[in-house]
C-alpha cells in the first residue's frame, strides 16, 4: 500500500469518526456540559489531524519516505 492509499484510508477513518461524534452531539445530546466540551473537543482534534497530514502531503517526497 502506498502513502497516499494509507492516507486516504485514515481520512475515511476520521471522517467517520467525525461524523459519528456530531450525531452523538445533535442528535442524541450529552449528559453535561463537559461531556459535550469533550466531544467537541475531540471532534476538532480529528478535523485537525486530517488538515495537518493534507498539509505534510502536499509536500510529499516519495525518495524522502522511508519505511
């Protein structure tokens, strides 16, 4: 598997994850107001993860990779 199969398997991972974090928020709600940060919190770990590895890819170097 290349890097970039690898990647976009790990985005698909994170998008689901993503979206069910969001269902738990807007359609089931949460017991408190920490549990809601929490989610929130790690929904936007998640959105962030994704940005960062589009980031370092755009720079990708296959001669740089080393397994």
């Amino acid at each position: 598997m290349d890097i970039i199969a690898f990647c976009n398997r790990i985005y698909k991972v994170i998008d689901e994850k993503t979206e069910t974090i969001s269902t738990v928020v807007l359609d089931e709600g949460t017991k408190d107001f920490a549990q809601y940060q929490n989610l929130i919190g790690q929904r936007k770990s998640l959105i962030d993860l994704k940005q960062e590895i589009k980031d370092l890819l755009k720079n990708y170097d296959p001669e740089e990779f080393v397994s």
